[in-house]
C-alpha cells in the first residue's frame, strides 16, 4: 500500500471514528488528501476515485477491528 493511500485511509477512519470536537479537522485532512491525489490523475473524476478508493478502506476498517479485538484484556 503506498503511503498516501495509507494516509488517506486513515484519515477517513479517524474522522469516522474521532471524538465529535476532532471531526472537522480529519474532514478537512481526508478532503486535502483526497484533492491531493485527484491533481495526480487530472483525468480521474472523484466519483472513480472514491469508487477505487472504498473497497480499500472497508479492508482497512476491517484489519483495525481485527487488530483491536486480538489485542489481549488487560490485567
């Protein structure tokens, strides 16, 4: 996975998981990496780009609630 995806990603599950005070600066992070990459591919409309992007990030969703739920309790 190369490292603007990865920080792409992230930035979408933190503004979907964030506290709510935190909400508008990973809105506004997702946003200038997202306009980042569409600058990159002048030809790719971000209806595509999203589309390519989403099934990327439901894994991503998926390996971070698979990372936490194997963590072990506490003790």
């Amino acid at each position: 996975m190369s490292p603007e995806l990865e920080r792409l990603l992230n930035a979408l599950w933190e503004k979907r998981n964030c506290e709510p005070k935190d909400r508008a600066r990973w809105q506004a992070t997702a946003e200038r990496l997202i306009q980042d990459a569409l600058a990159k591919h002048p030809r790719l409309s971000r209806d595509h780009f999203m589309d390519a992007v989403m099934p990327r990030y439901e894994e991503f969703c998926r390996m971070r609630r698979k990372r936490h739920t194997a963590l072990p309790p506490r003790g």
